[in-house]
C-alpha cells in the first residue's frame, strides 16, 4: 500500500492540500488524475506574496511555489530502461508508478521532468501525449512528489517564438493554478553566449509569464559554463528577470561550497538550486559516487541551498537512451543512478536518504576502516605506478580489514598514497585533527599520513605530516595531524603514503575533523 507524503511545503505552514485517491482503486496506467484546483473556482483573497485557503481549496500563488521549488528535495528521473525521448514515446505508467513509491521512500517531495517539443508535437502538441503528462503529474502526486517541469530540451528553434511560445502556453496553462506542479525550467542548460537563444528567452519569458503567472520561471546552465554563465544570463535578461536561477554542479565536489557561493554571487539577491549533480560510476566506484553526493549535500546546507536534486535516480540499460542522441554515446551517461539498472541500491541513495529524512552525514560514508571492497570505497590511488595500497583481510587494527604497502618506490610527484577528503567543507583558518593507524614490518624509507591543502583552482598550498611509521618492526601504533586550514584553502586531501619501502606498511582506522 502506498503512503502519500504531505505537501504542505507548496504553501504555507497552515494549510492542508486535498487528500489524493488511496491506492488500489485503479492500476497506474488507468488510475483517473485528480482534477486541478483552480482559483477560478473560489473568492480570489490571494496576493503574490501569501498563499490563502478558499472554501476549502488551495489557491497557489507565485511565492507559495517558490517557496516550495527552494526547499524541494527533488530528484531527476526517467526511466531506466527508457531514458530522455523514450520516456514519452515508450511511456509506462506502472514502471513509473514504481519508481515514483522508490524516490518517495528516499525521502523526495518532487521530481524533474523533461518535456521536449519535437516529441510532444510542435507547435500544437499531440493530445496523447499531454494526457501521458497528465497521468505523470497524478502517479507522482500520489506517493507526495510535485513536479518540477523542463521544457525545450534538444531544442535550437530560437526563430520561431511565436510558435514556440504556442507550445509551451499549451503544455503549461493546464497547471497554471495547479499545486502539483511548483515551477518550469524554460531551457534546459541555456547557453547565455548564443544571441539567438538569448534573444528568444527575452519573448518566450514574457510570453510564459502572461499564461502562468503564478509559475515560478528559471533557466539552467551546464557544468562548463557554472557561475559566469549565470551572471551572464541575469545581466542578458533584466528586462525579463527570472525567479531563481538553477546550478548543474558537476564539479570537484571537494571544492563545491565554494563554486556553490560563487553561482550565489552571481545572481545575488536571487536564489540558487543545484538542479542536477552527481557522480558517474562508469568510471569511478559507487564509494565515490556517494562521497561526492555527501560533500555537495553537505556544502549546500552550509551554503543555506535549500534544493538540491541528484542527477538521477536509476542507472540506464543498454539501449534504454535513444540512439538518435549523442547522450546515448556517452558511457558516463548510463551509470549516474542512485540505483543500478537492475534496481539494487549504491551506497550513494543511502546517503541522499540520510539527508532527506534528516540524518546527519557523517565521514563513515568514507570507508575510514578499509571494510568496503575496494570497487565500493573512495579512497583513491595516487602515484600508483610507485606502489599501489592493496586491501587485506588478514590484517586489521579493527574490525577486518586495512590498507598495505609493500615494495614502494617513489616519483618526483613525491610518494605514492592512497587519498580521501571529509565531507565536511573547508575554510580558511579552520583547525583540522586527523588519526590513523599504522603497523610496520621490515619497514624502510617514508611511511606517513598527512593533510594536503589545495585552492579553488586546484593549486597545491602545501601539507603537514605526522610522525613516520617506525623503521624496522612496530606494533600499532597512532599516528595525529593537528593543522590549520592556510589562507585560500578551499579543499584538503588526506593521503596515507609509502615510498622508499622496501618492507610492508599496514594502515588502519582513519579519522578526521
């Protein structure tokens, strides 16, 4: 049986939405959709900046959706096995209805969905699939998740306003009192340095807001262009501003509190969501993947983000992406899920889960023990070629498993390691403690921890080490780090590192603040 979350967060605290139809009574595919409410129907005692309840029904109000849109815990979505266009030409309501009860259960309250033109039919779309949409807002609805909308995605039309404009007024003014649907993406990573669609966003903006007033109204822009496109976008539209400008961070998430302030310094005073970001494990491991959603979450609470949405929640299967597409070429592109193509969860939806239910992430996410295989952990290797760590089970100060050297060499780049950084961001000036274990046998050359410090750009400051590792034999003993945080450090690895050894290095239950 489904449970149906509540959606208080669309308007204010005082108000109650309607009751949705309880489970069971229809099959998703053919379950009815609840009739929108309009303000059409009751006294119109609403003013943009409050959300009021009328005889009974919810009036929504450009704020009340705003306010909601800012605080979403929102998560991308298309189907695994039919991603981008094929989510609408192969559309499967009880595949959806499925995944809509699983993003619920993660803690979501709404999801993003990509609408496009040419596949909905343009300019008049076609009445099946504006009525697919509509059974998508009801299923999504039903488990408590509102819907953010993307419209113009693969779309370079930016001539054709008028019929563009025809369009999305078509696909939107259905919803344009309806509580379920909380804001539109007018275009999908907006390139600010196109006259053309710089030009089109000026009319199509006006032209959205005449049909959905109350709409709230952003545009996004991609990894590549991050704050400055941003800047350029609010500069480029001031006759026609937006409400909130969307943040695809797809950047080193060590760093990310600090290109999270950057993107807010460059729409100041407007608000900021981070509406894509995430981790592909086609090349890194599913520890990684989930160390990095745990840094970004962790950065925008500090940030005071409201909003973030990882980018997505199942991985795709072979031919789940449309072959016409340059996406489906990408192997990155199949494997950013919360949970692999077969449903089975990464560590990655547990950490997304801990943030939305109000957990608090910790550095366990970080396998500090060495227990994860060494496919599911973040520790990474570096200077491998010199000596790479191998994990052993034989070993352990803990629990039942460490990290050993043997026979390392070294580069001029220095000594070889294996490095992780906390989920916590770092500032200038903070103080940071660290620990590990280490046991020596036959040890030789340089055995240590140490904290290295690196700004925005990525430019080494400089590290602090701890003692060595005895030479020779040693039982387990601690080694400490006590540092502050140099001024421009924006990030700090911490590495365990063997060079010159011609004997074997054990390391164990790592620690740091």
């Amino acid at each position: 049986m489904k449970t149906v979350r509540s959606r208080a967060a669309i308007v204010v605290s005082s108000l109650l939405l309607a009751v949705v139809t309880p489970a069971g009574e229809a099959t998703a595919a053919t379950k009815p959709s609840p009739a929108p409410k309009t303000a059409s129907t009751v006294k119109t005692q609403t003013t943009k900046s409050q959300a009021v309840k009328v005889q009974g029904e919810v009036v929504v109000t450009l704020k009340s959706r705003l306010d909601a849109t800012l605080a979403a815990k929102t998560l991308n979505y298309y189907p695994s096995n039919a991603g981008w266009s094929a989510m609408w030409t192969a559309y499967n309501g009880d595949k959806i209805d499925a995944d809509m009860a699983k993003a619920a259960k993660l803690g979501a309250d709404s999801v993003r969905l990509i609408v496009f033109p040419q596949v909905f039919g343009y300019p008049t779309p076609k009445a099946e699939y504006t009525d697919r949409l509509r059974k998508f807002v009801s299923i999504a609805d039903s488990y408590g998740l509102t819907v953010k909308l993307t419209l113009f995605d693969w779309w370079a039309g930016y001539t054709d306003v008028t019929r563009s404009a025809a369009w999305a007024r078509a696909v939107l003014i259905p919803y344009a009192n309806d509580p379920r649907v909380i804001a539109v993406e007018v275009k999908n990573e907006f390139n600010p340095n196109d006259a053309a669609a710089v030009a089109w966003a000026k009319k199509i903006i006006p032209a959205i807001r005449t049909a959905v007033p109350q709409m709230p109204l952003t545009l996004s822009v991609d990894a590549q262009g991050g704050a400055p496109a941003m800047a350029k976008i609010k500069s480029s539209l001031r006759s026609t501003p937006l409400d909130y400008y969307d943040f695809h961070f797809y950047g080193n998430s060590e760093r990310s509190l600090t290109e999270i302030r950057k993107a807010q310094a460059a729409v100041s005073p407007s608000p900021i969501v981070i509406g894509e970001t995430g981790l592909s494990t086609a090349s890194a491991s599913e520890g990684e993947q989930a160390a990095y959603l745990a840094r970004v979450l962790a950065a925008a609470k500090i940030a005071k983000v409201g909003s973030v949405a990882p980018w997505t929640l199942s991985d795709f299967s072979n031919g789940a992406i449309p072959s016409n597409s340059q996406v489906s070429k990408l192997p990155a592109q199949y494997k950013y899920g919360l949970y692999r193509a077969d449903g089975t969860a990464k560590a990655a939806a547990s950490v997304v889960r801990t943030a939305w239910t109000g957990g608090q992430i910790t550095n366990s996410v970080l396998d500090l023990g060495f227990e994860a295989a060494a496919t599911s952990s973040p520790w990474r290797p570096y200077l491998a070629e010199a000596g790479a760590a191998v994990r052993v089970r034989d070993v352990a100060h803990s629990g039942s498993g460490s990290a050993r050297f043997s026979d390392t060499g070294r580069s001029k780049s220095g000594l070889p390691s294996v490095r992780t950084a906390p989920v916590t961001p770092v500032l200038s000036g903070q103080k940071w403690h660290a620990e590990a274990w280490a046991k020596g046998r036959d040890v030789t050359g340089s055995n240590e921890m140490a904290l290295s410090w690196f700004d925005v750009n990525d430019r080494w400051l400089g590290q602090v080490s701890s003692k060595p590792v005895a030479q020779g034999d040693s039982n387990w003993t601690k080694l400490t780090i006590d540092a502050t945080a140099p001024a421009g450090a924006t990030s700090v690895q911490l590495h365990l590192k063997s060079g010159e050894n011609s004997g074997t290095v054990w390391f164990d239950d790592v620690s740091f603040s």
